[in-house]
C-alpha cells in the first residue's frame, strides 16, 4: 500500500482535529476531556520541536560558516541575507499599511464591541503592556548589548535567546575558519555529524506530526472565544488576511523572477512547512522542517540554507510586521484617530524593527505591537481589541515567515551562484 505523504497526513490531522473537537465540545464534559487528554500531545509535540531547536542551529550555522572556507564568503552571504531580510520586512509593512488603510476594518466595530472587548481581555493587554514598557525603558543600545551573551550554556537555556545563541555560532564559525584547517578539522567534523544527528531526530519527530497537529487544532477550537467576538472582528482579520496572502504572492513572483523557479515547485516543496508553521505558530518550532525542505525539494545548497534560515527564523517576521502595521491602524481607527502620513511612515520604521526582535514561539509579535502603539501615539489599551482574534492569526502570519525564510535563501543561493559564475 502506497504511504501517504507527510503534508497529506497533516492536514488530515488537522481536518479531524477540527472535526473531533466540534463533536465534543456541546458536551458538557467536551472540552475538558480535550484540555486535559488530548491538548498534552500537542503540547508534548511542540516541546519536541522546540527541544532540538538550539543544537539545530548551533551545528548548522558552524557548519554552514565553517564549510564556506574564507571570510570573504561570509561577509558577502551575510550582506545579502540581511539586506533582503529587511527589505521583505519592508514591503511586508508597506503592505499591510495599503490594505488597512483601503478597507477601514476599525470604522465598522461599534462602541459596544468595543468596550465588550476591553473588558474581557483588559488584563491580558495591560500584562503585555508591562513587558513592552521594560524593554522600551531599557534604551536605546539595549538590543545590541543583548546581543552578546555572558554565558553561552545561560543562552542556549532558553529558546527566546536564540539570536544570542545565533551570535555565538557565527562567532564560533568564524573563529574556525580562521585557525589552521587540519587543527580546527575534529571540530569540523563534530558539528558535522551533530548536524547529521539533529536531522535524523526532526525525521523521528516528523512520525508524530499528525497527531500533533490534531492535538493543536481541536484544542484551539475548544478554547476559542465566542464567534460573537469573532464576527465583530471579521473585517480586521480579512485584512490581516489579504495583506498575508498579497505577501505570499509577492514571494512567488520574487523567486520565480530571481530564480526562475516555478512557483508550482516553490510551493509544493515548502507546503509541509507552511503546514507546520500553522499548526505551531512558531517559526523556530517549524525551521527544522524548513531546512529539510529548502535543502532536499527546493535544492538550496546547504552552507546557504543553514546559514540563511536560522537567522530568518529569528529576524525574518515578515507575517508579523504586516500584522503589526494592520493592527495598529485598526486599533487607531475604533478609537476615531486619524493617523497621518508622518506617524504611518513611523510605523513602517518601527514595525520592522519590533519585527526583528520578536521571539520565534506563539504570541511574541503581540508584546512588541505594544512599541508600535507607543510610537504612533495609539492607546495600548486598544490591544484587548484583537486578543480575541489573534491566535488564527498568529497561526498565518507565522505561515508567511517561514514561506519568507525559504523564499530568500533560494534568492540568496542564486545570488551566491551567478557570483561564483
């Protein structure tokens, strides 16, 4: 019998998860019995995911950097890496600021949804708040001096270190490159196979995607908020929609032009990453799966691909910044602002630098929207307005970062090969 594909078996695991959930939950005992037996073997999966994340791209980025031979390889991949990644950031922003400022979601909410909304999320709004305000009060170099880390094993503790785990590596890498080759050769080949290793773990994961992903979805469908909320905000999440769907297309068109990779093959082969992405919304909880399928569908080298999307994954939040440009002008709009051209232009300005520092994992993009706010002068209590929306959205804006991710290290790779051509 003829095994079915992986991408194939995950949106089944989604489809019954979906199913499974709006079977029980009229039950009275429905949606416990989902919070407390099945939800666990989401969160089991993700934990899993999320387990290999700081080896993976501590071995791939010593690898990817120690393959390249010399640092003048290093310095002209990682110009490029950046540059795009900021100017997808960007357009991403651009776009979203178009859409919203078109469609005019936040004129349609009224005065009583609106309140209705604040008092049910207000808590959750001001907690964000607090954590936005210490990282606004830190100055204005903090990020760079956050960027190196005291202690390496400190770092590599906790996920939400990951670009102070990515400083290291990049450290580490080049240090290897510069010493004699048969002396650094052992450590070479120790990352090597580590890296080997750490691919063969997201394989052994990759079994229990399914069930994963089942797990996740019927739990989301249980734990939603009422689709009274959710009707009132219809308007500002098929904007959040449309800006995310006009950023994969321009992804499509910009590998196909650089590239001229069929957007057909584009797709197919990073579709059981997207997938991932929206079952975990979490970019550095999908890269494994990223990278296999940039390497082995798309054919993006493999010094690029492991040097290009593990820094994606961290600074690369295309689907985040849209966001944050949509929401924003939303928020302002329930409140009756009127928001000029100046302080729009800040927004671009201030969304794709929030977007950079934004954690990989479910939610971060909602604490650094709180910047956003601050810098445009939009209340930050209008944050509760799009609680009740924001995880299916977090779960498709996180889908474009990754298709992001791939998009650039294929356009990187090209780059790489007319230049050695």
């Amino acid at each position: 019998m003829k095994k079915i594909a992986l991408h194939w078996q995950i949106i089944m695991g989604m489809v019954f998860g979906v199913v499974f959930a709006l079977v029980l939950n009229p039950f009275e005992w429905g949606a416990d019995f989902i919070s407390n037996w099945i939800k666990p073997f989401g969160s089991i999966f993700i934990k899993s995911l999320k387990l290999i994340a700081v080896p993976l791209i501590l071995a791939s980025l010593v690898k990817g950097i120690s393959d390249l031979k010399d640092i003048s390889s290093l310095s002209k991949m990682g110009f490029r890496t950046i540059i795009t990644y900021l100017i997808t950031t960007i357009i991403a922003v651009t776009i979203g600021l178009v859409v919203v400022n078109a469609f005019q979601p936040g004129k349609t909410i009224s005065e009583e949804t609106r309140n209705e909304l604040i008092e049910s999320y207000g808590g959750d709004a001001e907690s964000k708040r607090q954590v936005a305000q210490q990282q606004q009060d830190s100055g204005p170099l903090q990020a760079l001096e956050d960027l190196v880390p005291s202690n390496i094993f400190g770092a590599a503790a906790d996920n939400a270190n990951m670009l102070q785990v990515i400083f290291f590596a990049i450290f580490f890498g080049i240090g290897l490159i510069l010493i004699p080759e048969e002396k650094g050769l052992p450590v070479k080949r120790f990352f090597d196979s580590l890296n080997e290793v750490i691919l063969k773990m997201i394989d052994l994961i990759m079994l229990a995607a399914p069930i994963g992903v089942f797990a996740l979805l019927a739990a989301l469908v249980v734990e939603a908020p009422s689709s009274d909320l959710i009707i009132a905000l219809l308007y500002y999440s098929i904007c959040v929609v449309a800006g995310l769907a006009l950023m994969i297309i321009f992804y499509v068109l910009a590998v196909w032009m650089i590239t001229g990779k069929n957007p057909k093959v584009f797709l197919g082969g990073i579709f059981p990453a997207q997938l991932l992405a929206f079952s975990t919304s979490s970019s550095a909880a999908t890269l494994p799966v990223t990278m296999e399928r940039v390497e082995e569908e798309l054919k993006v080298d493999a010094k690029v691909a492991s040097f290009v999307l593990p820094i994606g994954a961290t600074i690369n939040m295309d689907g985040t910044s849209l966001y944050q440009a949509v929401a924003a002008v939303f928020i302002a709009q329930t409140f009756g602002m009127n928001l000029d051209l100046a302080t729009q232009l800040g927004i671009i300005g201030t969304a794709t630098l929030a977007s950079i520092g934004s954690a990989a994992v479910p939610g971060a993009g909602i604490v650094m929207l709180v910047i956003v706010l601050g810098q445009a002068g939009i209340p930050e209590a209008g944050l509760a307005l799009i609680f009740a929306v924001d995880r299916p959205l977090d779960m498709l804006r996180t889908t474009v970062n990754v298709t992001g991710d791939a998009a650039v290290s294929m356009t990187v790779d090209q780059a790489q090969k007319n230049t050695k051509n």
